[in-house]
C-alpha cells in the first residue's frame, strides 16, 4: 500500500513562510494571503484589520466577528488563554480585540 506524502510543516519565515512568527502578532502575511488565494480561486482570505477604523464599517464589522470567533477559540483552548505568548493571544492583540 503506497504511504501518504505527510503535509508540509507551516514555516513563519525562510522561503515559503506564509505566516507572521508569534511575537510579530501571528496571522498571516499580505503575501501568504496572496499566494492561498492564488492556489484557491474565487476565495475572499483577507489580511488582518489592524488600524483605526469608522464604527459600522465593513473593516469594524470584520474584526468585530473575528474578535467573537477567537474568543470562542479561547473557551476551547484554555492553555492557549492562558498563555500571552500563544498564537491565538498574539493574533487577538493584533487584531485590537
């Protein structure tokens, strides 16, 4: 039975690194965003709304789910909560939730 070729490892730098390190707020890259849409036609990925933006705008409405949907993460990894250092809690400072 042939094996399965394993996934390759998600870099944060070094060619092909697609997501922000941890300490630089986690997430990914403009160019990260820009190679999956690429390999994913007709996807809508966009980067993370880090500035200042009006109330009741698409961009506020965009950090005000992600903000709702990483606090559920939140719940689920408790560890992840717990840690200032974890992806999760850098992710969520940078998206200002």
């Amino acid at each position: 039975m042939p094996r399965k070729k394993a996934k390759p490892i998600r870099r944060t730098t070094g060619k092909g690194g697609n997501y922000r390190p941890t300490k630089k707020g986690a997430g990914m890259t403009k160019k990260g965003v820009k190679a999956y849409r690429k390999k994913n036609p007709g996807s809508k990925l966009k980067t993370a709304v880090t500035g200042k933006v009006k109330k009741g705008s698409k961009a506020a409405k965009r950090r005000k789910s992600y903000c709702a949907r990483s606090k559920g993460q939140m719940k689920k990894f408790p560890k992840a909560a717990k840690n200032p250092n974890s992806r999760l809690r850098q992710a969520r400072k940078r998206w200002k939730c």
